[in-house]
C-alpha cells in the first residue's frame, strides 16, 4: 500500500507558509511561453496587505509577454541555508497574474508597499514599461524539509481582510508613526523577539497577521499571536510586543 507523502495540514505549515511569503524578497517566476513551455526567471517580491504575492516588470521582460497571454503562473521561494539546500523550507505558489493600473486606489497601495520593500525599484517603478501586478493565490505546495510536504489552499496562506477596512486605510500613518517615534521599539522587535542583529530596522508593512521589518536588503517577518482588524488593536498588539521585547532583551 502506498504512503500518502502529503502530511494534514495544521497550524504549523500555514505559519511557515504565511512566515516565507511574507519574508521573501524575490522568487523565481515561472510562466508559460505562447508553445506551452515553461520559462522561469527571477523577480522582486512584495506581498499586499492579504498577502498577496506582488511584482513589479518591464513589458521588455519575457515573463510579462507570457503573463498577457496566458496569467497562469507559478512562484517558487527558497530562502535556502547551510548545507543541503534540500533541507530548508521552501513553497510553490499557484496563482494567476493581474495587471494593477497605477492610479487606482489598490494601485497606490500596492505601489508604497512594495517599494517600501524594495526601495531600489523607485528608480524605474515609475517608468512608462514597468507594470505592477498581483499574483492572486490558487493554491501552493509546502514543502518544510524532509519528509514535511503540504498542499495547501489559498485561505492558508492568505490574511483575512474581511473585517480590516480601517486597519487597511490606517496603515500608512501607522507605518510612518512607528518609523518616526518609535525606532526603539522596532529594534528590539527585531533583536529581541526575533534575535537579529542591532540596526536601524524599520517596518515595511502591517497587516492583520504581523508586521514586517526591514534592515537594508534584511527582511524578517514579525507574527502577531491574534489577527488583529482595527487601529485600536493594533496600537495595543504593537505595545504588547514592545514590552515583551524589552522584558527579553
């Protein structure tokens, strides 16, 4: 009798799925060419608020030629370490790919946090070849080292935003509050609560899972213990974590 290699899913895998897309900075892209081949390159990642995968490519590259044709797409993240590389956690996210227009109200979201985190890309974001698109989650293959392989569903890895409209709309000002006031605090999120090195770390985004912050081309996830849809929660979540951190440091 075969063995199912497909463990249950459980909280566990949807934290490390959440934990690796929303940590990621790039990713390989695999699109389908118009003879149905698979190409593959590598791109900048962001996530939007739901988590979302996000990224931003010339209409010169391959991939955005393949992805008008056909939005069917995959993105592959390994973070990858120290010896066998087979022996770290990576995904396999399903999705299909639509294009943002820049001067809708998503389309100014999903630009300030993905060059939030990816400042460099502000020096061509803009540029008239350049289109930000969304890759909106089918499902995903977890794979967590040896012998730990998931199938997951979107609702897994995704954010529950249905109840968040006043956390989405307050993100921004929460987001240069905490830069601006209280650059303590995010340092000790960082070495603290999540034992990275001393730096100016600051937070790239908020959304109801966590935070995640950034250090030059560093990025680490912060994971709330309860989601959290209102600017009150989070203001109090944000507090919490503050102390937690400075009990610990």
């Amino acid at each position: 009798m075969a063995i199912d290699p497909i463990r249950p899913t459980d909280a566990t895998a949807r934290g490390l799925a959440k934990t690796l897309l929303r940590s990621a900075r790039s990713a390989a892209l695999a699109t389908l060419t118009p003879d149905g081949h698979p190409f593959a390159s590598l791109t900048s990642l962001a996530t939007d608020v739901d988590g979302t995968p996000l990224i931003l490519i010339s209409a010169l590259s391959g991939h955005t030629g393949n992805l008008e044709a056909d939005p069917r797409a995959s993105l592959l993240i390994a973070p990858g370490g120290k010896g066998d590389p087979l022996a770290h956690p990576r995904i396999t996210l399903l999705a299909r790919a639509e294009k943002i227009e820049r001067d809708s109200e998503d389309g100014r979201r999903i630009r300030r946090r993905f060059l939030a985190r990816q400042p460099k890309a502000s020096l061509y974001a803009d540029f008239p070849d350049f289109s930000f698109f969304a890759l909106k989650l089918e499902r995903a293959s977890l794979n967590g080292g040896f012998g730990k392989a998931y199938e997951l569903e979107a609702s897994d890895i995704m954010s529950d935003c249905a109840q968040a409209a006043a956390l989405i709309q307050a993100e921004e000002g929460a987001v240069e509050h905490m830069n601006s006031d209280h650059a303590d605090a995010i340092g000790l999120y960082a070495t603290a609560l999540l034992g990275a090195k001393d730096g100016a770390w600051r937070i790239s985004g908020l959304d109801p899972d966590g935070c995640d912050l950034a250090l030059g081309d560093q990025a680490l996830r912060l994971n709330f213990d309860e989601p959290v849809t209102s600017p009150d929660a989070l203001r109090k979540t944000l507090v919490a974590l503050a102390g937690k951190a400075r009990a610990a440091a």
